[in-house]
C-alpha cells in the first residue's frame, strides 16, 4: 500500500512543483494518508481545497480505502 501512496505523490509532485510548492510522504495508518506540504503550497489559502478536492479524489481513484488525508504542517 505504502509504495502505491508513494508512487502517486511522486506523480503529484511536479504539478505542485510548478507553483512552488512541494508534498512529502509521512505515513499510512488506519486508512489515513499523512502528508506535509512544503514550499508555497505550507501558506496557501487553497491547502483545505488541494488536499479534499485534489488529493483524496486522486488517491482514492486508486486506492477506495482511504478514508481522508492528513495534512501535518512544520
């Protein structure tokens, strides 16, 4: 599981390269994927839209047991 979670980010990583931003792969625990965004993408006002609408759409696509993502921030 852990390296399809992988796999998908380094697929997402370069769309929010492009904007400054970046992703990093915390963990997988009780269906929950932890992430941490970096980069311009740790202050934007579209974090909670990125990850709910972008991110958990994408992963759950994939991967249906996924019941959210968790943003940890520095």
């Amino acid at each position: 599981m852990e390296d399809k979670i992988k796999e998908m980010i380094e697929q997402i990583r370069p769309y929010l390269n492009m904007d400054g931003g970046d992703i990093e792969y915390i963990k997988y625990e009780d269906n929950y994927v932890y992430i941490r965004l970096l980069g311009a993408c740790t202050d934007c006002l579209m974090q909670d839209g990125t990850i709910n609408d972008g991110l958990l759409t994408m992963f759950q696509e994939e991967i249906p047991e996924i019941k959210g993502i968790v943003n940890i921030p520095l």
